[in-house]
C-alpha cells in the first residue's frame, strides 16, 4: 500500500506544527497498513486509535494558541471543525471500544485520513499568515515561525 508522502506544500510555517502533522501522516500510514493485513489486527487498530486520541488532545490546542496569537481570521470555523473532528473521533471510540472489527477500523482510517486532509486543505493556509510572528507575541521558541523574507 501506497503511504502518504510529507511535501514541504504541506508546511504550515511553524516547525511544531508541521513535525505533529508528519507525525499525523506516518500513523496514517501505519494504520493504513494494518488495514491492508490478511489477518485483523485489532491492537494495531487500537494504539492508531490511542494516537489519534492523543494527537486531537495535544495537537488542537497547540494550533488553536497559534492562531490566537497570529489573530488568524478564519479561527472560528478551523476551531468548530477541530470540535467536530473530536467529538467524531470519541464517537468513533465508542463504538470501536464496543465491537472491535474491520468495520469501525475502516472508519478510522477514514477519520485518520480526514485529519490529513484537514491539514493539507486548511492547515496550510496558517503558513501566509505566520510570517513575521516574533517569539515577543506569544511563542516559545519551540514553537517559533519560520520567517521568511518579503
């Protein structure tokens, strides 16, 4: 099975946020493999699950203090669509908790890959307005912007 490749395109500016977004993409693949498997792995598709969990739960919060920050004008709709990506994902949790089966992994991988999606439609377009944003305005150097010059 062919993975999703990480492409500099996908850069939001912000080297935090692109290694969670990488990070995003190789789990993405990982679970996409579990899924091609003859057999049903259902512990794989529980730790995908676990990370993606964990990865809404640290990730969103991360992103949405960015765009505080950088007084991102779309922040209102990316947030309400981070809400609906998590309350989906603990929906997801329930039912797969309930019944693991090739069923709801399916529906996970379509998540994971949605997520994905999320990043290389919407989460790209931090990167216009990240530029210029100094560490004084709320980033730790972690966090920091890349600059670019104009």
């Amino acid at each position: 099975m062919t993975g999703i490749q990480w492409r500099e395109t996908m850069s939001t500016g912000v080297a935090r946020l692109d290694a969670d977004h990488r990070e995003l993409i190789a789990h993405v693949n990982v679970l996409g493999e579990i899924l091609a498997a003859p057999a049903f792995d259902a512990k794989g598709a529980a730790l995908g699950l676990l990370f993606l969990l964990r990865y809404t739960q640290d990730h969103f919060p991360r992103e949405e203090k960015l765009m505080e920050v950088i007084d991102y004008p779309f922040i209102t709709d990316h947030k309400a669509q981070h809400d609906e990506a998590t309350r989906a994902l603990h929906e997801l949790s329930r039912l797969f908790f309930l019944c693991p089966n090739r069923l709801t992994t399916g529906l996970l991988y379509d998540f994971a890959a949605g997520l994905v999606r999320h990043v290389i439609f919407l989460d790209t377009k931090l990167n216009a307005h990240v530029r210029g944003v100094t560490e004084e305005e709320g980033q730790t150097a972690e966090d920091h912007p890349q600059k670019t010059t104009s």
